[in-house]
C-alpha cells in the first residue's frame, strides 16, 4: 500500500537539501508570525513549492501587516497553514490561489466541526488528541481530505506571556530561552521554547502516529521536527513500520477522554 504524501514542518534547511529529491512538501514557520521553533524563516528564502506556516497571536497591527504580506506573497508560495481565524477571513477577503490548511492544535476534533470549516478551506489538521476510531469517524465522514499529525512533539500550551523571561526576571535564573522544564510534582519534562511573541511548551516525547500513514481521504500526514535531529527524520521518513519500539508515545490516541463523574455520596 502507498504511503500518503507528506508535508513536513520545518525547523532547519539543511533537512530541506536532504530532502529534497522526495515527494514531500516542506512547511516553513515564517518570521515575526510564528511561535514555538528554533529557527523561522523570510518569505524570500523559502524554496518553489514551499508552504508557509503562521500560528502566533496577532493583534491589530500585525493582521494589517500579514494581509500585506499575503497580497504580494510570491507565486513559488503553494500553501498556507495557520491557526487564527483572522486569517482565514484575510483568505476569504483577497480569494488567493493557494491550498488553505487551518491547524488548530488541540480543537477539529470531530467530523462536523470539521466539515464546517471545510466549507471555506482546501483541508484541516485533525487534532492528536482523539483516538484512533474517532479519527476513523472524521476520515469517513469528511467532505474533504484532511491533514494527521502524524510524527512529532504536541505543542500543549502556548502563551503570549513571555515565561522564561519572567521567571528568569522574579527568581534570578539564567534558563535558556529553548530548553526543558521539569515539573517539580510529577517530574515530568516538557520542551519549551520562547521568543519575543510568547511561549510554547511541547510534549515530554514526539507523538508516534506513524500508523496513520496509510489511511485514505488523507491530504497529508503532517511531521512536524522541532527537537528531531535530521538523522532522526530521515529515519521516520525512510521507516517502513510504525517505529514503536524507538517512539513509543502515542498520547491520547489510545486512550478515549470521557470519563463518568462519581455519584455524590
């Protein structure tokens, strides 16, 4: 069986030249508009083909400015993927030619929110956080093909607060502004990184769901490599199995989220 095409989220070029002979499209954090990577990148240095990639919080200003950018975005542009509605109004407004993409973390979660939005937009990432037949369900009932997290660490918080600085501020600390925190009660790591538009927390461990590549009504299985080392991806691209024995985390994928409220003594 055929794998789904790919579209990798990027957070270094040299992983691009690695690539770059494979049917993959590349999706690049753009600078002053995204939150949560190592390195983001100008518009001009995006290669033919690429996707760009916007999900920090904007006010006023920064919308204007953005509908800017999107009115004179270069033609080797392909595809959009972002989180604010505000953009998908500026889409809706200019009418431009690219594949559209609305990624909202930890929401599209079902099959009819997800057609809704569908009404407007070429695809939709489906949120890591439901199980495997509820992603089953959307795949089934979807009007149009959707995006799987497939690969890589789940952005669990993200604040427009600047954290590390204001801890670093309150406790006289010197934490690295990309780093890990530990969490002093379960003893959990979480990656974390922060920039001048706020902070993101990630996952202890990059989501494996590897065994999603293969399922129909798919647009792409998206991976994204923040904290993977390029050896790191090219073995989860080359992998003909799931890799369960190296990435055993698979979330919240396994485990379904409703729970019973106890009775009141």
């Amino acid at each position: 069986m055929k794998k789904n095409k790919t579209l990798l989220l990027v957070d270094n070029l040299e992983i691009v030249s690695k690539l770059s002979n494979r049917d993959i499209t590349f999706l690049f954090p753009i600078t002053d508009y995204t939150v949560g990577f190592n390195n983001t990148f100008k518009i001009e240095d995006i290669p033919n083909g690429g996707f760009i990639f916007i999900n920090r919080i904007m006010d006023n200003k920064s919308i204007i400015a953005l509908r800017e950018l999107l009115l004179n975005l270069p033609s080797n542009i392909k595809g959009i993927v972002f989180d604010d509605l505000g953009v998908l109004n500026i889409l809706l407004d200019i009418k431009l030619d690219i594949t559209k993409i609305l990624f909202l973390n930890h929401f599209n979660c079902n099959y009819e929110s997800i057609n809704c939005y569908l009404e407007y937009l070429d695809s939709v990432v489906v949120s890591p956080d439901i199980t495997y037949e509820e992603i089953d369900e959307i795949l089934d009932k979807a009007i149009k093909k959707v995006v799987l997290y497939t690969f890589g660490y789940v952005n669990i918080m993200y604040s427009r607060r600047k954290l590390i600085t204001n801890y670093n501020h309150n406790f006289k600390k010197e934490v690295e502004n990309i780093g890990v925190l530990e969490d002093n009660l379960t003893k959990t790591k979480l990656n974390i990184i922060e920039n001048e538009y706020g902070t993101v927390i990630y996952t202890e461990n990059p989501f494996n769901g590897l065994n999603l590549r293969y399922k129909k009504n798919v647009l792409y299985n998206l991976i994204n490599t923040v904290f993977l080392t390029n050896e790191e991806v090219l073995t989860i691209i080359d992998s003909k199995d799931n890799l369960d024995d190296i990435y055993p985390f698979k979330y919240l994928s396994m485990k379904k989220t409703i729970f019973k409220v106890k009775e009141r003594e």
